[in-house]
C-alpha cells in the first residue's frame, strides 16, 4: 500500500502527531511518552563525564551532560 492510499486507521500516531503539534496531549499521552522516553534513555546508555550521565550526543562531538 503507498503512502498515498493510507488513511489515518492505518496510522496508530495520527492523533498523537495532532495532539503534539497543537499542545493538547492527554494525561494517557504524556504518560506514555515520558515512560518510551525513560526506556530509551535507560537502554542507551551514553557513558558519563565527569560521574555525571552524558544524556544526548549533538552534532559536532558535542554532548549534553545532566
């Protein structure tokens, strides 16, 4: 099927993609988010500076330290 043809039944994230860009995420959403976001962060471990956890890799070699 292309993309075309698709109709927003075959897109499970069509309303999470509207809520995002107009600001209106639900409490479910946002709660479903932040626990995607945690298991990322938790499976990609970045290596630490410092004993502080590096938390992204920028463009440049730079990184985010929290």
């Amino acid at each position: 099927m292309s993309d075309k043809n698709k109709t927003a039944h075959d897109d499970p994230f069509s309303d999470l993609r509207k809520h995002l860009s107009s600001g209106t995420l639900t409490d479910e959403e946002r709660k479903m988010l932040e626990e995607l976001f945690n298991q990322i962060y938790s499976a990609q471990s970045l290596g630490s500076v410092g004993g502080r956890p590096i938390i992204a890799r920028l463009p440049g070699g730079l990184d985010v330290i929290k």
